[in-house]
C-alpha cells in the first residue's frame, strides 16, 4: 500500500506515505463546550502547500476510527508512533 485519499477543508487529495514528513498529537477544547477536549493527529504533508495554503492536515480521532485497519496501521509505522488505542504499534 503506498497511499490513501483524504478529504480535508473540502478539498480531497492523495496521501502518499513516503511524502509525510512528520506528524503529532493535538488536543484542544470544543468552542461550544469547554468540558469537552478533542484530539486529533496533525500530519506533516508538505505536498498539500499549494491546495490548502498549509503544509499540515488534521485527522480527528473518530475519522482515525473510521479508517480501514491496515490504512490506519500504515499511517502510524510511517510516522513512527504508537496508538495503542487503534491497535497499531511502532516498535
């Protein structure tokens, strides 16, 4: 597998995994209810500069749910991280 297709701010692009450069965790509180804290994975993609005027796209947790496992599994070894929670594991 060497890409997925993604939709991000309306736009829809391919996501070629050896292009990512990088990627972190992000929490921040929901605007409506400050109780409520999101998270979600920010995605070093520099090839997306052009088509979104950032070099970085967000990927929420339920999104990360809803991905196929081995897209999801893929996703994570290529950035080098653990998510213990989707069952996808670096090391």
């Amino acid at each position: 597998m060497r890409s997925f297709w993604w939709e991000y701010l309306g736009e829809r692009f391919e996501v070629i995994f050896n292009l990512i450069a990088g990627g972190r965790w992000y929490r921040h509180q929901d605007t409506t209810d400050p109780t409520v804290v999101h998270r979600c994975l920010i995605i070093d993609y520099p090839p997306v500069e052009n088509l979104l005027g950032d070099s970085e796209f967000r990927i929420y947790e339920y999104e990360l749910e809803e991905l196929d496992p081995a897209v999801r599994s893929m996703l994570f070894q290529t950035l080098k991280m653990d998510a213990p929670e989707f069952e996808c594991s670096y090391s």
